[in-house]
C-alpha cells in the first residue's frame, strides 16, 4: 500500500466516524468480579494484614493469618 492509498483509507474511515450517528464509544467493562488494593510492598513485613483490609473492603471472607510460619521466609519487594 502506497502512501497515498493509506491516507485515503485514513480519510474515509475518519469521515465515516464522523458521520455516523452514534460516533465511537467505549464499552464499559463489568469489573464486579475484579478487587484488589493498593499495597506499598516496600514496607512489607509478612504480616498480611493487607490481606485482612483487602477481604473487609470487598466483603469477602477474612482470611486466616495466624499462621506465623510465613515470618521464616524472607521476602523481598519486586
């Protein structure tokens, strides 16, 4: 395709977006099933507490953090 077949392409397809009536819209996203919180892993100390605010903020089920095995694996932030 040369240069001036694109940019006639181009124009048809921009003035048929123009003309249409409803123009291009974006279809919004059903995210009900998506959650999730911001976590600052630079202060990360394994506690997941995180885990705990997350569950309470959605109104999910808490999760057990009892478990203090977690503390012998050092992580490191990504």
């Amino acid at each position: 395709m040369d240069r001036r077949t694109f940019l006639k392409t181009l124009a048809g397809g921009m003035a048929g977006l123009a003309l249409s009536p409803k123009g291009v819209s974006a279809k919004e996203a059903d995210c009900s099933e998506f959650v999730g919180i911001l976590v600052d892993t630079t202060r990360c100390i394994g506690c997941r507490s995180c885990e705990v605010a997350c569950a309470e903020a959605h109104g999910l089920p808490v999760p057990e953090v009892g478990d203090e095995s977690v503390f012998r694996t050092l992580r490191k932030p990504s």
